[in-house]
C-alpha cells in the first residue's frame, strides 16, 4: 500500500512526495505508525554518496537495482538499520533514506523498544533511532511495500511546498560536491528532525 505515491519515480521526486505522508509498521498485531519529516535522497550510480556509485553492486547493495517500491535495509557499524526506499525502473539504483518520523501510533510499543528514549520526540529522529523504534531489521531487505500487511505507506497529510526546506544530506565525508547537494528534505520546524542545523528552502 503505497496511497497514490509513485515509487517508480526518480528518488528526488518520491523524497519530496514521502514528506507528511506515514510509515505504518505492525508488530506482533500492534501498529505503529509516524509522520515522515525528515527523508534523503540517492540519485544513483553518478552519486558518490550512494552506495551505488559508479554502478557497483555486491551481495549488501543487490536490493538498490530492484524496481521502486522495494525497501532496502542495511546496517551501518555493526548496529544501526537503516531503511529506504528504492526509487526508480529496476536497474537504477536509486533510493530514499528515511531519516525521522513523528510519532503516532504504537508510542509505547516504540519506548519499549527505544528504552534510552527519554521524550517522545527522541524515539525516531535519525534512521537508526526510527528503524529501532519501528522493530525495522534486515528481515525486511527486498520487501515490496505495495503487497505487504507488514509495512506500507499511507497518505498522512500533504506538505506545502513553502513547509518543504532542502539541504545537505548528513555524514557523508570525502564525497566532493556530493557532500553538499541538496538532497535532504525536510518539514519546515518540525521538532522530530534529527538535524536541527539550518538548511534552505
């Protein structure tokens, strides 16, 4: 369930289109859900940030070449998912990290898993955060989100474009002009951002 959202886009756009909508999970008959506010965009093999650049691909990164709508979950130092959504034709390589949510439903269902989250705003602001709170882990690598009852995306409400800021994508070190483009997007003030620093409209 993908509620009038194209994934088959180019990411930039679907980054765009994911902002206010809801990542909805649900967990052993529990549903936990949040508002998208903070997503990034990886625009494929000429993007030195993807893990797709220059077209490479390997057993960990197989799931980016798969058509738009197929998540992509990865762990970053041994600990941390991150989860995305792959955007494009099969074969592009392209996808859109989901970085914060504001929670909604199943926020206590989220603490138990969170435990060190002392506010509720604290429990999915950063990708790593979001997927703990949201019981993400590898097991969802490759899953087509229009055909699951596990996690899907649901039409939430729409984000004016004068609420929508862009920036800097985050921690991405020696990517050259990569490491400035604007490919994170975000809702203009909201608390549930991982990164408060200023970024553009």
């Amino acid at each position: 369930m993908t509620q009038g959202l194209d994934p088959t886009a180019p990411a930039t756009e679907v980054a765009r289109e994911l902002l206010g909508r809801h990542l909805v999970r649900v967990v052993d008959g529990v549903r936990r859900s949040g508002r998208i506010v903070e997503v990034e965009a990886y625009v494929g093999h000429e993007d030195r940030a993807s893990h797709t650049w220059g077209g490479r691909r390997t057993k960990r990164n197989e799931t980016m070449f798969m058509a738009g709508g197929h998540l992509y979950v990865y762990l970053i130092y041994g600990m941390h998912h991150c989860l995305n959504l792959v955007t494009g034709p099969e074969g592009h390589g392209e996808a859109v990290l989901l970085r914060a949510l504001e929670p909604r439903e199943g926020i206590e269902a989220m603490h138990i898993d969170r435990p060190k989250a002392r506010r509720t705003r604290d429990l999915c602001r950063g990708p790593g955060r979001l997927c703990a709170a949201m019981a993400v882990d590898r097991s969802l690598d490759g899953l087509e989100i229009g055909r699951s009852n596990d996690l899907w995306i649901e039409a939430g409400e729409p984000v004016q474009d004068r609420c929508c800021i862009t920036g800097p994508r985050i921690g991405l070190g020696h990517t050259g002009p990569w490491a400035d483009a604007p490919l994170r997007y975000s809702i203009l003030g909201s608390p549930f951002v991982s990164d408060p620093r200023p970024i553009s409209r």
